[in-house]
C-alpha cells in the first residue's frame, strides 16, 4: 500500500512533466532568438553533438537491459540514469539549434523522401509517448515497485531505444543538406 501511495505522488509531476516537456519544445522550436533583436550565430555545430548522444543513448540503454539481466542492478541504475541525463543534453541542444538556426528541409526525393518522413514522424511522435513511460518506469524503481516497473520496462525500453536511434539515422539522412 506504501509502494501505491509513494507512486501516487509522482503521478501528478510525471503528468506536468510530460505535458510541458513537449509543449515547451513546439513553442521555442518556433522562437527565433534574431526574431527578438538578440545577434546570435547559429549553433551549426549542434546536429552531430546531440546526434552522437542519441546514438551514446542507445547504447546505454542496450547495456543498462544487459547489465539487469545480468545482476547487475546498481549499474543498471547508473545506466539508466546517464541515459536520461543525455537525453535532456539532447532536448536542451535540440531546442537551442533551431531556436537560433533555420530548419534544414530534407531535400531527397522519391522513395527515399517517404522514408525520411515515416522514420521522422515516428521518432517525433514516439519521443512524445516516451516521457511518461519513461518517467513512471523510472518512479516505479524509485520507489521499490520493481514487478511494476519491470512490466513497464518491457515497453519503456524498445520505444526508448527506437527514438534514440532513428535520431541517429534522421540525423544522418538530413545531414547532406545543412547549409555550412
């Protein structure tokens, strides 16, 4: 009964989280920080910074699974604990390149271009979905509820990963068409 009220409190803040996380983004993804008379030079050099740590996510993620199943617990909370640290570097450097640099449009065509977008919809719709899930796989642990948070983990981990590396891969598709 404990675990269920310990849980309840942090229900509140994961709902607050996960609904100002990704409005805050789609609002500054908006703001153009010339657009308020501020002379700053775009971040240029932040797509492959905050590509690499969505790949460095992966493998922490990957290695965290790997660490628990074998017994390994307190690494696979530092694990896991590192990877949400990157994943907020990644947010933070995500929002100040295009808050201070224009957006890159995808300039392949044909097959190609439906793939680029299927893979870049998913990952942004999915990057949505993974706050919560994230977050109350993490609470559950936090508070000892580990059979809840095991069942979450199940889903918290292939949907993390997923938006982790197809960041990698939209990365790596858009990258011949950043202006230099």
């Amino acid at each position: 009964m404990e675990q269920i009220q310990d849980a309840k409190k942090y229900n509140k803040l994961i709902t607050v989280v996960s609904i100002v996380i990704p409005l805050v983004v789609a609002l500054l993804f908006g703001v153009k920080l010339k657009d308020f008379g501020f002379d700053v030079e775009p971040l240029g050099f932040l797509p492959p910074i905050y590509a690499t740590i969505n790949g460095l996510t992966a493998v922490l993620l990957t290695t965290a699974v790997i660490a628990v199943k074998n017994g390994k617990l307190k690494l696979h909370e530092s694990l896991i604990k590192v990877a949400m640290l990157c994943s907020i570097l990644f947010l933070v450097m995500y929002v100040a390149y295009h808050m201070t640099s224009d957006s890159t449009p995808f300039g392949g065509e044909g097959a190609i271009r439906t793939v680029y977008f299927f893979i870049l919809i998913t990952h942004i719709v999915l990057s949505i979905v993974i706050i919560p899930i994230v977050l109350v796989t993490y609470a559950r642990a936090m508070v000892g509820n580990f059979p809840q948070h095991r069942k979450i983990a199940k889903y918290a981990f292939p949907l993390w990963l997923y938006v982790a590396v197809t960041g990698v891969i939209v990365y790596i598709m858009i990258s011949p068409y950043y202006v230099h």
